[in-house]
C-alpha cells in the first residue's frame, strides 16, 4: 500500500489542463483570490461538466476507487477593476475528492482528498489571468507514517506582472516567490501556440512530437519550475461506450532539466468537436462551432506509481445552463458518489 504516498493526483489532474492554464501571485491569499473571481469573472455561455473516475490499478486490473474528478470549464468575460474593460475569458474549475470526503475520514481514515484547482484564461489568446491551486489531503497508509498535506497555491498576472503567493496552513510558511516564475509566466503567454502546435499533431498537419522536439512545458516541481518534453503518437480509445481517434502524450522532464524524481505520465485526448459530434448533444455541438479549432478534451491518463499507476478516465460529459446571479462554478457543491467500477478498454495500449 505504499503506493499511497505517491497520490499527489492534483499533480496528474494539473498536467491534464495545464495547456489551459500555466502562469504565475504575491499578496492574493486563498479568500483574495475568490474574493477576485467572484466580482471580476461573468459566464457568457453553458457550464461543460467533465467527470473522471480516479483508480489504482496494477497488471491492468483494478484494484481501488481512490477519488472522482470534476472539471468544469464556463466561457464568459473578466472585467478589469480600473478600467472597466472586459476581455473574453474560460474559468477552469477542478474538484479532486476521495471516494469518502468527510470530517471523520479526514481525522481517521486512510486516504482523503479534498483539492480544488481554478484558473482564469483569456479567449482565444490564452494568457492567465488567475491561477489557484488547493491541495487538502491526509494520506495514512499501513505500516507507514500519516502525511497531512494542507497548501495553497496562487498566480495572479491580472496586471501583466508576475505576483505568486502560497501558503502552508500546517506550519504557516507564507513564500512569495517561485524559482523559475519567470519562465512559467512566459510559457502561459504562449499556451495558445503550445495548443495549436498539439491540435496540429491531432489532425495531422505536423510531424508528431518528440523528446527532440523544441516543445517544452515548464512544471512546478516542488518550488521550480521545470521544463517537460512529451513524446506523442495517435491511438484509437475505446471509451464512453465509443471509439476515438486520439493523440496520446507521454511527459517526462526535458534533457537539459536538472535531476527530479518522476513518474510516467501519459495522457489520450480528443477534439472538442469530436467529442460533440460522437455524443450528438446540441449544447456541445452549438459550443464546438464557437470554439477555436485548437480546441481538445483528455479522455484518459495514467500516472506511473513504484507499484502500478494511478488511472483517470473520463465517465460523463454534459452541460449546465447558468443562473443569471451566478458565479457559474465556484460556489456550487460537488456530490460525490462512490465511483463505477467500468471496464475501460484501450485498442493500443494495455491495461
């Protein structure tokens, strides 16, 4: 069961959407931040509900539900506090809950899981506006001494400046600075070509990527930013009932970044418009029309542990309508129920 000291899943969840939202806050604590979006950001159009079943396999088989993952992503308009202006915009919200999310799991169980990550980012452009990471876990696997992890991370460039703020509400630890924030900050104002360049691959329009590549993506590991390379092929993925033409992503760090523990990360993604088109839904259909060709959904992605990997595929899609006096997302409670324990094939890759 050691692999539980490995299950920092909002890791894995980041990757996935990291091409939506890589930047850099000082001074905006946690309730700043909501404080910020809850005044600044307007939903323009329906809410894309993404949900993904998080497990732990070993051999292929499936051996334990470990949490459900929401990702909510709302178009709509951030509006500017001294000028006024507004500016299109798509918040990001993903929730990370362990199957039993409760005050008594917290204190005694054996693994909780409570993370919430947001960001901000400008349409189609894709420069961050806000980011927010919040990691709340307690990890108590047998034989092994308990980790308690309580963190929040914020990176705000509402300004165009380049402000971090995180804090470690166990020990109180404030930083306000983040070795390589430059860099990450640069490579969120080049998301938009980093999404071309992978929708480019998807349809065929460019040679696949390779660690040899010049792509790069720059990941806080632990306080520094680090460049990844991804080594990318096309698959077809049997999921949802349904089979998709993919791209699939391997991430490991770049030559040239300095020595990191890593594991295996690999992740299969769609276009939005398939992804409309195969599930027939006029709300996704209508969004896919307006939405830039770039445009691609994870469908699934591993994560390599010392002892089998962690797996987290996706299990429904579907839109709400927002409420004219809503935030859309940030207030709104998540129910989780224990996860299905589906069979989810892969054509090209075994599970």
């Amino acid at each position: 069961m050691t692999f539980f000291r490995h299950l920092y899943l909002t890791r894995m969840i980041s990757v996935v959407c990291l091409l939506a939202a890589c930047a850099a806050a000082y001074g905006l604590d946690e309730q700043a931040c909501f404080d910020k979006l809850t005044t600044h950001f307007s939903p323009s159009k329906p809410t894309v509900v993404m949900t993904y079943n998080v497990t732990y396999r070993l051999l292929g088989i499936h051996m334990l539900s470990v949490a459900t993952a929401t990702m909510e992503a709302t178009e709509g308009y951030w509006t500017y506090p001294e000028s006024r202006r507004t500016e299109p915009c798509c918040l990001i919200s993903i929730r990370l809950q362990s199957t039993r999310c409760d005050e008594e799991t917290k204190k005694n169980g054996r693994i909780y899981i409570n993370d919430h990550l947001v960001s901000v980012s400008t349409m189609p452009g894709l420069n961050t506006i806000l980011y927010m990471k919040k990691t709340d876990e307690y990890i108590n696997p047998p034989f092994k001494k308990a980790k308690r992890i309580e963190h929040t991370a914020v990176y705000d460039l509402e300004n165009g400046s380049l402000d971090y703020y995180a804090q470690n509400y166990l020990t109180g630890e404030i930083q306000t600075n983040l070795t390589g924030a430059a860099d990450m900050a640069t490579q969120g104002k080049e998301v938009s070509k980093v999404l071309q360049m992978v929708s480019d691959v998807y349809h065929g329009r460019r040679d696949l990527i390779t660690p040899e590549s010049d792509f790069r993506l720059m990941i806080n590991c632990d306080g520094l930013a680090v460049p990844f390379a991804a080594q990318t092929s096309r698959e077809n993925l049997s999921i949802l009932g349904k089979a998709w033409p993919t791209l699939c992503a391997e991430v490991m760090p770049a030559r040239e970044a300095p020595k990191i523990k890593s594991r295996d990360f690999s992740m299969w993604a769609t276009s939005f418009e398939e992804m409309a088109s195969q599930l027939d839904d006029p709300v996704l259909k209508q969004l896919a029309k307006e939405t830039p060709a770039w445009g691609m959904t994870p469908l699934l992605a591993n994560y390599g542990l010392a002892l089998g990997y962690i797996r987290c595929a996706i299990t429904d899609i579907h839109t709400i309508a927002h409420l004219p006096d809503e935030t859309a997302i940030l207030s709104r409670s998540v129910a989780i129920d224990s996860p299905p324990n589906e069979k989810l094939p892969l054509s090209n890759h075994p599970l």
